[in-house]
C-alpha cells in the first residue's frame, strides 16, 4: 500500500497491510471485532490472518450446508 493506514480494528494502532472489501466486515462483526467506519477495510497483519481462519471456517460450513 502507497500510503499508510491503521488497521480498520477499534484500538489497534498497527499499521495495515492489506485493503480488503467491507463485505468481509460482517465476518468480523460476527467474530466479536469492533470496526472503523470507513468504505474500505484495512488490517494489519495479525488482523488479516484472522481474519482468513474465520473465512476458511465459513467457507467450510457453506460447503457442508449446499453438500446437504
């Protein structure tokens, strides 16, 4: 990223590494994140691989719920 942001988490001062969709925000709000408004997410490196464990396992369950 060319200019650096915080990390879209309320009370996370680290500086972000990825930009993501705010679709992903409803992921995290299930989690228990608080987020930044903002029309686009950013996290910082222990945010964003969180938040990949969490799409892994909704992914996981769509898969299980359509097998059905």
């Amino acid at each position: 990223m060319e200019k650096e942001r915080k990390c879209s988490i309320k009370n996370c001062e680290n500086n972000a590494i990825r930009s993501i969709s705010p679709l992903y925000s409803k992921i995290l709000i299930k989690a228990g994140f608080s987020l930044n408004e903002s029309d686009r997410l950013y996290l910082c490196k222990e945010h964003y691989k969180e938040l990949k464990k969490l799409k892994r396992k909704e992914d996981r369950l769509e898969r299980w719920r359509l097998k059905g």
